[in-house]
C-alpha cells in the first residue's frame, strides 16, 4: 500500500507519488488521461484503452465494506473507463 501522502483523493498518484517512485525504483510513472485527453493525441489514447483494458480485468470489489468507492474504482474513474 502507498502512502495517504503519495495517494490522488479522486484515484491514482498525485504528482508527489510519481517522484517518489521515480526516487525509489526509477519508474516513469505519468498522470492518468482522460476521455477529454485522449481524443487531443492517438498516443495517449492508446495509452488510456490499454489501461482500461487491464484495470478493468482487475479482481475485487468497487465498494468496500462501508459503501465507498475502492482505490480500483477510483482509479477507473478517473481514466474514464
């Protein structure tokens, strides 16, 4: 699990979260791209479909216990999957 402080609030990495593993194992982790971004270049529309298409994969619930969206759904939403 990731920090709360590496953590987006809507899903995914913040910015913070992407230099940390950067830092940490060298990864050139990027923002996420939304349906908006993704019709501005195929590139990034291609990148969106792919995670899409595994995230959606992906076992386990949308909701946890309490009715709250998991990080899994979170995440989905904000790439507009």
């Amino acid at each position: 699990m990731v920090k709360k402080a590496y953590q987006n609030k809507s899903g995914g990495l913040n910015a913070k979260g992407r230099a940390y593993f950067k830092r940490k194992d060298g990864s050139n982790l990027k923002p996420p791209v939304s349906s908006e971004q993704a019709k501005k270049s195929p590139k990034s529309a291609a990148r969106r479909k792919s995670f899409c298409a595994r995230m959606s994969g992906v076992k386990g619930p949308m909701k946890d216990s309490k009715g709250r969206p998991t990080r899994k759904a979170l995440a989905l939403k904000k790439w507009d999957c």
